[in-house]
C-alpha cells in the first residue's frame, strides 16, 4: 500500500535524526556532507531538526492513526519532545545555533512552522520549562537582520507567527512588515517572484506558498480582519498545486530546475499541502496526487546513494550526487525533503489514502486520454494587508 510505503520513508528520514538528538549525540553522530570549505558545522544540525520536524509533525498530531502505526508514532513523538529539550537547552551537547550568522533565521522558522503543524504533540504536551526554552529560542532570532529582498522575509514572518501563537508580543517590521513585502512580489499565475524578480525553481514550493498560507492562517485565527488576505492566498496556492501535479512526468520525474534541487520531494510541498487541506483544484482527484507524488518519492528514494550506509541523507537529486551541494547545502539542509510526506497527517480513512489508484495527468495525457486543456489564474487583486490588532 501507499501509506505504508510513505511510512516507511517517514522512519527512514526521522529515525537517525530523532534518535540521536534525543539522546542529545547528533552533533558527535551526524556526518557532514558539504561543499569544500563552506563550513556548516554550526548551522547543519539545526536544518536536519527543524527541516524534518516541518515535514513529520502533521502525523505527529494525527489522531487515531491505524493501528500498525501507533507504537512508531508514540515513539516518535517522544523523541521529538525529547529532541526539543536537547536543541534548546544551553547545557546540552546539542544545543543549535538560534543566533550565529543569517542560516538560523532559516531554520529557526521551520522548526516554529513544525511546532505549529503539531501543536498538541508538539507544544501543549511539552513541560514547561521546554516550552520556555522554545519561546527564548525563537526571540533569540530576532538577532538577526531580515533580508528584504528575498523569501528570507517569509522566515522572520513565520517566527513571528510562533511566538504569536505561544503568547508572546509580535514584531511589526518582522511579521506585516515581511508578509507585504512578498505578497508584493507576486508575478501571477499562481507565481511570485523571490524578490522583484521571478526565479524558475521550486521556492514556491519549499517557501513561499507554505509560509504566506501558515502564517496567515495564523493571523486570521488571531484577527479575522486577515481573513480576505488568506482567501486570496490560498485561491493562488491552488492553482500553483495544480501546476505542480502537470510537473510530474508518467514515470515519477520531473524537471531538475534552479538551485536547492537537492531538496528533492520537497519540491511538490505545496502540492502536498493543498491535498492535506483538502483544496485541491477542480479536476484533480487526491488519489490521482497521492499517487503521482508516491512515484516521485520512490524515484527518489530508491535511487542508489540516497542514503549513505547509516542511513543518513546525501546530497544530490536522484541518487548521490555531490555537486548539486550548493555552498549553503548540507546533510542537514537535505532533510526539507520530509515536507513532501504532509498528507501523511491525514487519516487513513480519507480519500487521499482509500480511493483506487488513478493515473496523474501527464500519464493521462501521454496515453492518448482526451482531458480539458490547462489556463491560467487571472487573478490581479492587490493584498491591502492590515496590522494586528493587539
């Protein structure tokens, strides 16, 4: 089945990583697979733990999950508490790096985003005083100066969102401020640019998209006055999933485009997120996505050199491929591949999971099917974002 096929890449990715936090040995036990010189010894354990937390944490907060996954789920949640406590305790081995040069903002707003996605598990659940550690962890970010000419500024949004959502007092030029900023690049077509510019890769999909949906949703919790901003947001977040299904080939590949291609999976997150929403556009079934993305994830993941012989992720796009490591990219950047696991959160029950295999539209097309034809959102509206009321 599926599902187990998914759960099966869930423990592989999660379980090294998990593991050896929680017993607080990760920095001694990870290996660092990086681009010569470019020394990320202070930024990659931080990338493994919160890039994996964003992706693994809405099966984290599932209720009920079948009964074949409950024990691995237990156990990971544990882990994963565990694993907070060690990341964010100054006395640990494996205290991260919250503060030290521009990568933890990065990472940072992944973990807050992970948190958010399982908060029950993830944050109500937490002692206290770990809970305290989080919040000092997050604020402690704000050393760090946003970028405003990038998706960077979606980073210190979602921060904010964090601390928002755990009570704390929120910082307008890092929350409003930045989400008007990237809404501000909007390009159409479901599309913005990462910047003034447009970028052909896939940060719509490992940041943008994501990002402008979590934090919004965030806000309209708080104020429902964002209520229209998320509205429009998610209408464009639609039409890029529907791109995104179109990108996969018959045979599970897809282009490898722009930079961060290591990232694998993590390229369709916005595919996978809007299927765990269950807004999927008109004409796509999420059968038809779950099986397109368990292609691109077994393409993947079976490639040989995925995995090095501990089990811990090595760079490169299908297989090992070692000069796809962009000078920012580590073994532990690697771990944003686990976002393409989010319908994950979804019961077993739900259509996603229990309706018949059904082809994707490339496979349809490439056969001879006679579909409609594809066209564009024509949709121009401005984002008249406010502030938060507090």
């Amino acid at each position: 089945m599926d599902r187990s096929y998914w759960i099966s890449v869930l423990e592989r990715l999660g379980r090294p990583v998990l593991t050896n936090l929680a017993r607080r040995q990760l920095k001694i036990n990870m290996p660092i697979e990086e681009q010569r010189g470019s020394n990320r010894n202070s930024n990659t354990h931080l990338e493994a733990f919160g890039r994996l937390l964003c992706g693994i944490s809405p099966w984290l907060a599932l209720e009920s999950p079948p009964r074949e996954e409950q024990a691995m789920q237990k156990e990971f949640i544990r882990l994963a508490q565990l694993s907070l406590d060690a990341a964010t305790d100054p006395l640990s081995p494996d205290f991260m790096n919250f503060t030290r040069g521009g990568q933890p903002l990065v990472d940072t707003a992944f973990l807050a985003q992970g948190i958010l996605r399982a908060r029950k598990p993830l944050w109500e659940l937490l002692d206290r005083r770990v809970q305290e550690r989080v919040i000092d962890a997050l604020k402690s970010s704000r050393k760090i100066a946003t970028p405003k000419d990038n998706n960077w500024v979606l980073f210190a949004a979602m921060v904010e969102a964090g601390l928002l959502e755990f009570g704390q007092t929120t910082m307008t030029d890092r929350l409003e401020d930045c989400l008007r900023k990237m809404l501000g690049w909007y390009c159409g077509d479901g599309i913005y640019g990462d910047g003034e510019f447009f970028h052909f890769d896939y940060y719509n999909s490992f940041v943008i998209h994501p990002m402008l949906l979590d934090v919004l949703s965030i806000l309209k919790r708080h104020d429902a006055v964002f209520g229209e901003a998320y509205g429009i947001v998610l209408h464009r977040a639609k039409r890029f999933a529907a791109i995104q299904e179109r990108l996969i080939a018959p045979d599970g590949t897809f282009p490898s485009l722009g930079r961060s291609t290591a990232y694998r999976f993590a390229a369709f997150q916005t595919l996978a997120m809007i299927a765990s929403m269950g807004e999927l556009p008109e004409g796509i079934s999420p059968a038809q996505v779950r099986c397109a993305l368990t292609a691109v994830i077994r393409k993947m993941c079976e490639a040989n050199g995925t995995f090095d012989s501990n089990g811990w992720l090595q760079i490169g796009f299908c297989g090992h491929q070692p000069a796809l490591g962009e000078s920012y990219i580590s073994t532990g950047s690697l771990y944003l591949c686990s976002v393409g696991l989010l319908p994950l959160g979804l019961p077993a029950r739900s259509e996603f999971w229990s309706a018949p295999r059904q082809g994707w539209t490339s496979q349809r097309l490439w056969s001879g099917e006679n579909l409609p034809s594809d066209h564009a959102l024509n949709d121009a509206r401005k984002v008249n974002l406010p502030n938060l009321t507090r």
